[in-house]
C-alpha cells in the first residue's frame, strides 16, 4: 500500500518537473479554490469558454467572408447557404456573442453582490472591466460586418455620436469613416479591427487570470484568510463541466431553434442608405446604454451620461469602504442591489421602444437611479454597513451580564442578532434610528419608479 502510494506521488513529481507542466498544474490542476464557491462562480469559466467558441468560428467565417460593400451581405449569404455548415458557423457566432454577453453581465453582477470589486481585488475588477469594453467595442464592430439596414444604420448612428466633442468631433468621425459617409473604407477597417480585438480581449484575459490566482477567488463568506480551500481538479472541474455542458445545451437550442430570435429582422435586409428604419436599435445586449444615451436630451450630455455609465464600475473599487463583501450579510444592500439589477433590465427595456413618451421620462428615471445608486446611495449604505470600533451593548435576557461587541452600525446580520435582545447603542443612536434614514431613502426611489410605471401603464 504504500509502495503504491510512493509510486504515485513519484509520477506526480516526474509529471511536475518540466517547467510548464509545472505551470499549468499550479493554475489549473492543484490552484487552491475556495471549497465554498457555488455554481454562480461558474460563469467566469463560461465567459472564457464563450470567447473560445468565438474566436474559431469567428477565424472559419473570415475566410469567406468579402469586406466590400457590393458584396458583404452576399459573402454571408453564400456562407449560409454554399459553405458546408456554413449556416453552423454563422448561427453559432452570432448566438455565441449573446451568450457571451449572458455570461459576463452575470459575471458582473455576481461580483457586485458578493462584493468582489472590495480591497484586495481592485486591479483584478478593473481588469474584467476593461475586457467588458474591449468585448463592447468588439461586438459593435461585427455587428456593421453582415451590412443589413440595421448594421449599415447602426453604425451610422454610433460613429456619429463622436460628432459631439467640441471642436475635433467631425474631424474624428470623419477619420473613422475614411470618407464622408459609412462606405467601403468603414467597412474595411471595422472588419481589421474586429478580426484583431478578440486577441486583445484574449491577452487581457490572461492578465485576468494572473491577478486572480496571484490574489485567489473571492468566496460567498467574502473571507480573505481563513476558507478551507482544495485543489481545483478534479472538485471544481466538475462543476465548470456541468456548467459548459449547459451552456452547449441552450446555445445549440438557440443555433438549431431559434437561431434568428436574438437578431434583428431589418438585418437581413440589404443596406440602403436612401431607407431608413423605422427604429433604429442595436443588439440587446448594448440596450441599457442605448437607453441612458437617449434618455439625455443633449447629443454631448448623452454620451458623457452613456460613458460614465461604465466609468462608474471601473472606479467603484475605489469609491467602496464595506469591510463586509457578501451581499447577504449586509442588511441593507442585499435588498438595495435588487433595485439596481431591476433598474439595469428596465433600461434595457426602454432602449428597444420609439423614442417618445413616455419611455422618454421613464428612461431618464431609470439612467438617474442608476447615476445616483452607484455615486451616492451605495457609498451611504457601505457607511453604515461598514465595521469599526464601536461599542455596542448587549444586555442578556436571561442573566445580568452585558457583553460588548466591536462592530458598527449594525445593519449587517450579526447585529441582526443583539437588536433582538434589549437595547443597542452606536454613537448615541439608536440602530433603528439609522437604518430607517437608509430604508426612506429607498423608499422614495421606489415611489419614483411606481410614479413613473402608472404613468406609462395609464397613459
């Protein structure tokens, strides 16, 4: 027996001696993994397998596909119909991105909930973020390639929007059409440019990956030290497996299904500009921005509002003071991130309908709550969630002792626990006292968005 098992760990040793061998066992195979991380860890994995999928059939299309105006929307169509599982390829691609999307906006409110954007993984957030824009930029790119009315328009529309920087923004939009309008040479570069992204996106998911390991996974507890942990393979592994095999499930429904549900109809139109659509709109994805982009009635104020929609999860790192990460331990925001999770998929919502009223009110609602959650109400909340040294007392019902603990203001769950018994006191406040200043405050947002619902419902 224990021949056996010396002759096991002598392979292993073996196995581990070459240099990447080595490397690949410390990241993948023996990489310490909280044992407490859950399935909704699982969607990071599923993210970098959607960039997979992606990057082949992304590199099997371009090797038919014709950058030329006259002949790009015909390039797709001899692929859907001339190319051995060419119509694959394509659904595959196109429904791919969707789910890409899927898995990082899960991905990212995951990390809000359970607070891993906190101390000390500020580089490692920031990092997935700049990957969320390169992904934005991405998509734009491949979504003017198939040239339908909503990919020529799209593009007319979102090009434009650089128009609005005092003094050089005509200059700029010219210099990104090639020309004086969205023709051949736009075509051209926004095919060079989204074949070459994707490797971009892969090298800043590798950085990605180096600060997660350097820093290890955050944890449903949201404990940096002291989580039993154990190798990646074969525990996690398992549940990354079963996580992909889900996602292979519902992409392919989507791919053989409804392969065309996630598009827009107008796409597969040829482009006109002598025809505009009805509505232009682009892919669901970029809908919540496209909702805030519209909802400012100035082009500048617009874009600003629309940009700073994305800067304010890059620098949120850096505006938190929680000591509590988990969301379900924290009293207040564990209700809170519901609001804004609602408020994300209202904008997404709105951005998809004409622009008039009353979407027009209710989106500017909808893009002020957003501003206003994560620049005012999430600091306020983090303020009293936060952990310091203040006395708290507890009186014990059944004996006469008094115990003091050292946490403040106890909106979290543990000072759930002491307010339960007699009377607790931070700062000479009573705790109720400042937890409903917080729930007032939510309140009357809420009172907002019913205000602004019954007017769309009964207009």
């Amino acid at each position: 027996m224990t021949q056996g098992k010396n002759l096991t760990h002598s392979k292993l040793a073996r196995w581990n001696a070459n240099y990447l061998a080595s490397y690949l066992d410390s990241h993948i195979v023996s990489y310490p993994t909280p044992t407490n991380l859950n399935y909704l860890w699982s969607f990071g994995s599923i993210a970098g397998i959607c960039l997979v999928i992606q990057l082949l059939t992304g590199i099997f299309l371009a090797m038919h596909y014709i950058p030329e105006i006259h002949h790009a929307f015909y390039s797709v169509e001899h692929i859907m119909r001339d190319v051995n599982y060419g119509w694959l390829l394509r659904y595959t691609h196109a429904n791919g991105a969707s789910f890409f999307f899927i898995a990082v906006y899960s991905h990212i409110f995951r990390g809000l909930y359970f607070g891993s954007y906190m101390y000390p993984r500020e580089g490692l957030w920031c990092s997935g973020i700049v990957i969320f824009i390169l992904m934005m930029a991405t998509a734009f790119l491949g979504y003017v390639l198939p040239w339908g009315q909503m990919s020529f328009w799209g593009a007319t529309v979102i090009t434009n929007l650089f128009s609005a920087i005092p003094g050089v923004g005509a200059s700029i939009v010219e210099w990104l059409w090639g020309g004086f309008s969205v023709d051949n040479a736009t075509l051209n570069r926004f095919f060079s440019l989204h074949y070459l992204l994707p490797f971009a996106i892969a090298g800043a998911t590798i950085i990605h990956l180096s600060l997660l390991h350097k820093l290890g996974s955050n944890n449903p507890l949201g404990l940096n030290k002291a989580v039993n942990a154990t190798t990646f393979y074969p525990y996690f592994y398992v549940k990354d497996l079963l996580a992909f095999f889900y996602l292979v499930f519902f992409l392919f429904f989507f791919v053989i299904y409804y392969s065309g549900t996630l598009g827009h109809p107008d796409n597969y139109i040829p482009a006109n500009p002598m025809v505009t659509p009805a509505h232009i709109v682009p892919e669901w994805y970029f809908l919540p921005f496209y909702a805030i982009l519209r909802s400012i009635p100035d082009k500048l104020g617009g874009v600003v509002a629309m940009g700073g929609a994305i800067v304010l999860l890059l620098v949120l790192p850096f505006v938190s003071n929680s000591t509590i990460r988990n969301g379900y331990f924290r009293y207040i925001y564990k209700y809170a991130f519901w609001f804004l999770a609602g408020d994300f998929i209202l904008l997404g919502w709105l951005g998809q309908k004409p622009v008039e009223d009353p979407y027009i009110n209710l989106g500017l609602g909808a893009t002020i709550f957003y501003m206003l959650f994560l620049t005012i109400l999430l600091p306020t909340i983090e303020y009293y969630e936060t952990i310091k040294n203040v006395k708290i007392v507890k009186a014990d019902n059944n004996k006469s002792n008094i115990s003091f603990i050292s946490y403040k203001p106890a909106v979290t769950n543990i000072l759930k626990m002491y307010t339960t018994t007699k009377e607790v006191l931070i700062e000479g406040f009573k705790v109720s006292k400042q937890v409903s200043y917080i729930y007032v405050l939510i309140a009357v947002f809420g009172l907002i968005y019913f205000l602004n619902i019954t007017k769309f419902l009964f207009a």
